[in-house]
C-alpha cells in the first residue's frame, strides 16, 4: 500500500524550437554530439539512478509502437499504453488502456504508483494538460533547431503557469529544464 502522494511528470526530449520528432521518424537528433565544459558528465549511473526512480510510465499508443520499433527502453517496469485499438504484446508489463483519461489516472495509476511518468506523445502531452491532470514537465532540450516535425505543445489551448523548480546542464550540450505546473 502505498502512502505517498502521486506525481505525474510530463517528460520528453525537444529541440530547442520545440519539436520531439522529425517529419521522417529518425531519431539520430536525440544524441547531442556538442561540448559543453561546465555541464556534467551523463553517466551510466546517473541514468540508472534517475530510472529506479520511476514507478511507472504512460504513454500514448503512436509512443508505444515507436518505443518497440526502436528498442524498448522501459525494462521491465509497468507501462501503460493508451489506445483505442486491440493492440497486444507479449510483455508482461505492457497495459492496453482506453476511456476516460481522468478516471484512468485517478482509479488505476494514482493509487498504486507514486512517481508515475508520461512520455509522450504530443497528443497525450496536450490531453494531460487541457484536463490538469499532470504536476510536472520535465524536458531535456538538445542543443539543435529541427525545423520541422511534430510539435511538444501542439496549441494547449489554455495559459498554464509553471514554476521552474531545477535546471541541469550536460557535458554534451543537453540541457534538462524542471518545471511545477501552477494548480489554479
Ligand atoms: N522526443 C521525445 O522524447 C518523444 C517522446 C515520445 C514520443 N515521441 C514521438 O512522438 C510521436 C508520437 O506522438 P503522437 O502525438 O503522434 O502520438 P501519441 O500521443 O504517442 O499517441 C496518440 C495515440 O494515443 C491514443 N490515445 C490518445 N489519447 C487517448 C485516450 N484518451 N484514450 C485512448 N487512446 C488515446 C490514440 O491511439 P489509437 O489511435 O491507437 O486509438 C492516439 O492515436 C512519435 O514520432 C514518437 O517517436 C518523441
């Protein structure tokens, strides 16, 4: 049983023009290749520490189906993917989910998870927001201009105010931006 109070945090790398993905798919973007001294050193077990942290992941389907064609970078912690398709997979840790999202996230995640972490895509991004359902927006920004391609916040439609809780800079160029969303 779990005591804590649930987070959810919005989370997903962008260029700094605010695209997480290009028009064709690739990804090869995601790896900055920049130097920058005074940032620290992205380790192995920086990463590590930061994923134990996690409780478990929602995403969107378009997310999912990318997330598998890629490689799944999720082990084995629990995933819930949205969709109102009959999507199925063999991992046991993989969850199909339709239906009211608020409800989803107040009957199903809230209760059992703590630190629960939605990663995309920008349409899930854009129904968390529009329905204050999520505390948190986590971006990790690579130091590139895309261009082009599919927008983080893809017209929100509603003001939302943050409140910039950490910033970290990386030896490679990436800079991670911490924010609290305001609660009206
Ligand atoms: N840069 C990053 O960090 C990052 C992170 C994540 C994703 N991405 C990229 O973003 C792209 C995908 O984003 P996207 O905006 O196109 O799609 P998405 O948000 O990942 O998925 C959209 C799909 O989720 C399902 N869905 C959304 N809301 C739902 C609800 N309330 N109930 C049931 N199902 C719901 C629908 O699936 P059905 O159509 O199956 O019903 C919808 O088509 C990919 O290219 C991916 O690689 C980048």
């Amino acid at each position: 049983m779990k005591t804590e109070k649930s987070k959810i945090t919005i989370h997903m790398v962008s260029s700094l023009d605010g695209f997480i993905a290009k028009k064709d798919g690739s990804v090869s973007w995601m790896h900055s290749k920049d130097t920058y001294e005074k940032g620290i050193e992205l380790t192995k077990e920086y990463i590590a520490k930061f994923l134990k942290s996690i409780d478990c992941y929602i995403m969107g389907s378009k997310t999912y189906e990318h997330a598998v064609e890629l490689g799944w970078p999720y082990g084995n912690v629990p995933v819930f993917v949205l969709t109102k398709r009959n999507m199925k997979s063999n991992r046991k840790n993989v969850q199909f989910l339709s239906g009211d999202l608020a409800e989803i996230v107040s009957n199903t995640l809230k209760p059992k998870y703590n630190n629960i972490w939605m990663v995309g895509g920008s349409m899930l991004t854009k129904e968390f927001l529009r329905l204050g359902l999520a505390d948190e927006i986590n971006i990790s920004i690579i130091p590139t201009l895309l261009g082009n391609g599919k927008l983080f916040f893809d017209f929100i439609g509603r003001e939302i105010l943050l409140h910039l809780k950490d910033t970290t800079s990386f030896k490679d160029g990436m800079v991670e931006l911490e924010y609290e969303i305001k609660k009206e």
